[in-house]
C-alpha cells in the first residue's frame, strides 16, 4: 500500500480570507486559482502493519507541532474513508522556496492527498479527492483539480470541493515569480480574518469578482481576469491589514515591483501582479511579453523564476518514489 503523487502550486487569482470551520477549513466564500508549473512537491507514502508508528519528513527534516498536526488530519481521514488502522510512513520534497508566498502548503496538501489515496486504494474523483486535500490546506483542494480552478464553499464535502475551469488562456499565460523572502503567519491570518471591519466589505464585493473571474476564463480574456486578480490582491491586503495584528506583509521591493508592473503597463504591455499572504510577487503577462517583464522585474534586484499553467495532481510509476 504504497503511492507517490505529484502537484504544482497556486498562485490565488480571487483568493478566499478566513474559514468558517478551522478543522474541516471551510472557507466563506468560492475562490480561484491557477496552478504554476514547472515548481512541484513529490510525496510518498506507504501504509506498513510493520511500522511501530507514524513518521512525517518533509524536506528531510521530521515534522512536528502544527505541521504535523494538519499533516495528519489529512491521514485520520484517509483511514476513517478506506477503514484502514496501519502506520503510515510519509515523505515529502518541495523543488521550490517554501513559507514565501508561493503556494507551498498548496502543492504540498494536495500531493499529499493524492499520494494517501492512492496508497489506500481508495478510487475518488480529483473533485473527490480534493475534499481530503482541502482538510490540510484549502488552496490545496484547487492544486489537485490543476490548471485554473475554483473551490466551492459549503458546509460539507458535497459542496465544498474544487472543479477545473476550461480557458485558453492556459496555453499563453506566464508567470514571472519575483522571491521577496519576508516570514509569513498564513494560518492566524486567516483565523482572523473576520474580526477585520474590512471583512464584511470583501464578502459584499467578493461574489462578483468571482463571476468576472469565471467569465473572462471562459471567454479567454487575459485584461479581465488578471485586472480583476490585481485587485483581488489590493482587497485581500486590506483585510489582513486591518485584523487585531494588523498583518503587513509587502515589502520595498513588493511595493516597488508593483509600480514597475504599472510602468510596463504604460507601455502597452499586457502585465498585472498579484500576492497572496506574503511579500513575493506574481507577475502575469503573456508569452509574447514574458522576457522583457522578467529583465524589466529582475531589475528590480529579485530572484525570479517564470512558470506557466500547471496540471493537475498525478500519480507517479514506482520508480519515482522517494523511498
């Protein structure tokens, strides 16, 4: 009994803030993403009666604290779902930094999940499997549909899972990735969220970002969708802002990328940039464009690294296993 999956990361396009149910993270409203590849997590795992326990290493340290916690929350359901009472050993590697805003716990989550299914034989649907995916990580039930896709909310596992979104704007998207390392608290400030008197305002605007979102994917139409994501962006900070710790996560080199982006955008280029809870950034702009953004962002003394639309969560042959 014994799997490894692989999953690309999220950049958030309309992100969601804050969950109504911390332990099943059921978020308050709809969000979407799209999945940044070449950048990967691979995991393997095994269930083995001849283990004496459970053994959790991701990057070749062994997990602990809060992290393991939400690490097995995502194994107690596999378990409770395949009826299974045998130690797990699991391992994990990331190709790409983790904790800066670059959708870690995204890919993470989510090969995760598709490794833990496999390996219980458990024969689920992506969309299914994104409900065990969502339980360490909402943005990874969205990593294991891949491409762009959008995570429903509801109060149960019928209704809040994710579902990949058609658009041809798979084929001339690129990511330019800009590392601005800065530490990060993604978790409290979602715990958080609601006690922001911003927060009340998100979710009165929130339902018709997603429906421009969901339209412009459709119809193909980069301007809507990454304008719309930009400001997202703008709306999601005030929020985190404006909660008990007044979370300011931007830094210089955010601040002065995103007048850089602007700049290029006077120039007629077709450019946006997007956060998530963090301070690197994603520019977004099309293949044509894509050199002249990254020398123009590079310039600006960051690390980048340019990505396109990644896939979904796959399994791999046994040869790739970690262990």
């Amino acid at each position: 009994m014994k799997a490894t999956a692989r999953a690309h990361p999220i950049q958030g396009l309309v992100k969601y803030h804050g969950m109504r149910d911390d332990e099943l993270r059921l978020p308050y409203h709809d969000s979407i993403s799209v999945c940044t590849a070449p950048s990967k997590t691979t995991t393997t795992v095994e269930f083995d009666e001849n283990l004496d326990e459970d053994s959790f290493v991701i990057d070749g340290e062994t997990v602990d604290g809060r992290g393991r916690e939400r690490v097995e929350s995502l194994v107690s359901h596999v378990r409770d779902l395949a009826d299974l009472d045998v130690p797990v050993r699991f391992e994990s590697e990331n190709d790409f930094p983790t904790n800066v805003g670059f959708g870690s716990s995204s890919s993470g989550f989510a090969a995760a999940a598709r490794a833990l299914c496999a390996a219980a034989e458990l024969d689920l649907s992506l969309p299914e499997v994104s409900t065990v995916a969502r339980r360490g990580s909402a943005s990874a039930a969205r990593a294991v549909t891949g491409g762009f896709s959008d995570l429903h909310t509801g109060l149960n596992d019928t209704d809040c899972r994710s579902e990949r979104i058609e658009s041809d704007l798979e084929d001339d998207l690129r990511i330019v990735g800009a590392l601005v390392p800065a530490y990060k608290e993604t978790e409290e400030a979602h715990r958080e969220a609601a006690e922001s008197h911003m927060f009340e305002a998100r979710l009165a605007h929130i339902h018709e970002q997603l429906a421009e979102v969901r339209d412009a994917l459709r119809e193909g139409d980069f301007e809507r969708t990454f304008s719309t994501a930009e400001h997202d962006s703008l709306s999601l900070a005030a929020t985190t802002m404006t909660g008990p710790a007044g979370w300011v996560y931007w830094q210089p080199r955010t601040l002065e990328i995103f007048e850089t982006v602007r700049d290029l955008r006077e120039e007629g280029l077709p450019v946006y940039f997007s956060t998530d809870t963090g301070a690197s950034v994603y520019v977004n702009t099309t293949v044509e464009h894509v050199d002249r953004v990254e020398e123009a962002v590079a310039d600006c003394g960051v690390e980048t690294r340019v990505w396109e639309v990644g896939g979904p969560a796959r399994v791999l042959d046994a040869s790739e296993a970690l262990f």
